[in-house]
C-alpha cells in the first residue's frame, strides 16, 4: 500500500516547481537579466532629474452623459512611455510582456483627478500591457472606464454647449520627480472624430499641458478637453412643437360664441393642465435641485402664460358681456349726471353736504351727495368702473385674435434669437 501511494504522488510532485525557486528563475534568460538587482521601488533617473513620462489616449466609448450627476463615463485606452536605462537590453526587436509582471517594475503613479468610479477591466484577464523596447522605453497601456465629474452650466439647457474634462495627475511624484507630456500634441487623443453619441456632437477637442498646485507641491498635469454640443432635434420635438401646439389649441375659444360656456372653459382648462404635465414632463431628465433657471424652462413658462391668459380673456369677456346686460337697467341720464357730478367734485374743492345738496337728483328728498353717505361712496365707485366699461364686450374676442398671436410671434422670435446666437 505505502509503495502504491508513492507512485500515486510521483506525477505530482514533479509538476510541482521547487519552493526555492525564485520567480526570476522561471523567467526567460533575456527577462533575467534585464531584472537582475532591478529595484522598482526607485524611479528611473534617481539622481538625474526627473523622468519624462508620455500620455496619450484613445476614447473607445462615451457611454453616458448625466446632467443629473454632472457627470460621463467613458472607457479609454491609456498608454504612457518612459525611459528607464535600467531595462536596457541587446537587440532589435522588443519585448511584449504579461501584463501580470507589470508588477516587478516601477511605473508611474498616475490618477485621473474628477474621477467618481473606475475600475480596470479583467475579462479575460487584466487589460494592461507591458512592452520594453532595447533603449529602455516602456510601453505601459490600460483599459479602464471611468465615471469624472463635469461641471455644466445649463441656463441655456437644452441649446447648450458642454465643454468637459479628462485630467490626469500624478499622485505622489512633483515635478521634481516626474514630468508628463503628450506624445503628440492635440493629436495624442483619438477616437472622438468618430464617436456617435445620442443627444451630443462632439465639436472641438484639444489637449493642455499645466501643473496642479496643492499644499505638498506642484505636480505635473496633463488636460483633455472636448466640448459638446447638444441635438436639439429631439427636444423641439419633443417639448417645444407640443407646447406651440396647445398655445394655439387654446386660441381656438376665441373663435367660438361666449354664450358657448362650457365649450370654452373645456378647451381653457384642458391645455392649462396639458401644459402643466408637459412642464413637469420637462424637468423629469434634470436635476430637482438644480437652481438654473433653463432656456426651455423660460418657454414653457411663456407657453403656460399664453394658455392661461386665453382662459383669463374669456372669463374678462363673460363678465363685460354680463355687465352690459345689467348696465341697461339703469338710465342713461343717470349715469351721466352721475359722472358728471363726479367730475365736477374732483375738479374743485372738498365743500360740505349743505353746499351741495341743491342737485336735480335730490328733487325727491334724497341725500345723494353727502360726503358721509353711502350712496355717495357708491356714486364714485360706479362711476369708476365705468369708466373702464367695454362699449362692445364681443370686440374683446376680436382683438384677441390678432394681438395673441402677433405677441407669440415676436416673443418666439426674440426667444430663438437670444438663446441661439447671444
């Protein structure tokens, strides 16, 4: 039996590698000796100034782009050169290594500054690359997706434009240490020129070289900035070709009888709260606390003013009509002498009730005119109102017809000038 176990554990034992071995030697020949008293704690150029590192990137996806968390996230390619004479080896040709060995050399310390999450892809094993060409120049290249803050300014949402960020900032080493450059330019970033985005067009794009000045130092800074420009499409048909719709549904009323009541409040009250649901529809994609007051904010706004000042129109035009009828129960004569007297008190002075209690009106023993009458009060009010009285209540309507729309017209035209071009 001990025998059977023995040549049982022999397939295994030799596949196992010899605890004394070192990970150096199952590393090819060229590897050892390019790592031979390699320390990767200490950056290249220790004593000799610091060390160049180049950037560049490639954006393979904006996926989303968050007015709410002021936010995007993208998945990028990084790639950063450097120089470290200790890697230098003889040969013409470089070597491509596991990214898993990334961790027996020095590599830079770099840290995207606005960024809220990110993560390096794993699948199927981690996306990262090591290449060592025979001057001593790595290649060290990532796959990460990132989620950075962008600040956005929205008051002319949705006719903005967006101009965000990509910094890259070197965590522990000033610039004493390290010094950042992108390799080539405005051209060291790619894959914007034909990227597809769902609300954006990404218009310009250029690339800054500046330092980041904190308590501990100043460190080196490399910035990407690309600004976008948001497709309007969607939102007037969305938002702004509805609500021009409803204010025009609402100048329907003017065209039909006031007698018509019910016919006329409906359509009054039903764009008012047609307009109210696509107000809040409206603001359902923005943050609540936002305190920006919106380009298409203002639109609806004056959208919702039109609608509702229709609904108030009819009410005023009801209510001359029904004081009409009731102002032809009063004698004509009446009312004049009325105003008359009126007029005749506010051209002059204040006079007592006994100056002025011979009046035709007081012919049957009443005190009309007595500054501490009632009826006096009465008198001035009545002729007050009457002065605002409406000869026509049906020219109201007439008059709506034209000035609604004509107003809705050069406000319109003011509004797409301003926000458009200013």
């Amino acid at each position: 039996c001990t025998f059977k176990t023995f040549l049982f554990f022999i397939p295994f034992r030799s596949m196992q590698i010899p605890a004394a071995e070192g990970k150096g030697e199952i590393l090819p020949p060229t590897i050892q000796k390019i790592i031979k008293g390699y320390n990767k704690y200490l950056r290249p150029f220790f004593d000799n100034g610091p060390v160049s590192v180049g950037m560049s990137l490639d954006i393979a996806s904006i996926d989303t782009i968050s007015e709410i968390n002021m936010d995007y996230t993208a998945t990028i390619f990084l790639r950063q050169r450097w120089t470290d004479e200790r890697l230098c080896f003889d040969g013409n040709k470089s070597l491509s290594l596991d990214g898993r060995l990334v961790e027996m050399l020095w590599v830079p310390d770099t840290f995207i500054v606005d960024s809220k999450k990110s993560f390096l892809h794993d699948i199927t094993v981690e996306n990262r690359l090591i290449r060592i060409y025979p001057n001593g120049t790595v290649l060290y290249a990532l796959r990460i997706t990132t989620t950075v803050a962008c600040s956005m300014d929205l008051t002319k949402y949705p006719m903005d434009k967006q101009t965000c960020t990509l910094q890259l900032e070197s965590w522990g080493y000033n610039i004493n240490d390290v010094m950042f450059y992108w390799t080539r330019g405005n051209d060291s970033v790619r894959g914007l020129d034909t990227l597809q985005l769902a609300q954006y067009t990404v218009e310009d794009h250029f690339t800054s070289v500046s330092e980041a000045v904190y308590e501990t130092g100043r460190y080196p800074k490399l910035v990407f900035h690309f600004e976008l420009k948001r497709n309007i499409l969607y939102f007037i048909l969305e938002t702004y070709v509805p609500s021009i719709l409803l204010v025009v549904l609402s100048w329907v009323s003017f065209w039909i009888s006031q007698s018509s009541v019910p016919a006329r409040i409906c359509i009054g009250v039903t764009t008012v709260l047609t307009m109210t649901t696509l107000m809040m529809g409206a603001r359902t994609s923005l943050p609540n606390a936002n305190c920006f007051i919106k380009a298409i904010d203002v639109y609806l706004g004056i959208c919702f003013s039109f609608i509702f000042g229709a609904l108030l129109e009819y009410a005023v035009a009801h209510f001359c009509t029904l004081h009409r009828l009731s102002s032809k129960e009063i004698p004509k004569n009446f009312k004049e002498s009325l105003c008359l007297e009126l007029k005749q008190q506010l051209m002059s002075n204040p006079v007592s009730s006994e100056s002025v209690t011979e009046n035709p009106l007081t012919s049957k023993g009443e005190d009309f005119v007595g500054c501490s009458s009632p009826m006096s009060v009465m008198k001035r009010l009545f002729c007050i109102f009457d002065c605002f009285h409406v000869k026509n209540p049906y020219h109201i309507d007439n008059y709506a017809r034209f000035s609604f729309p004509l107003s809705f017209i050069i406000i319109n035209v003011f509004y797409w000038v301003y926000y458009l071009y200013f």
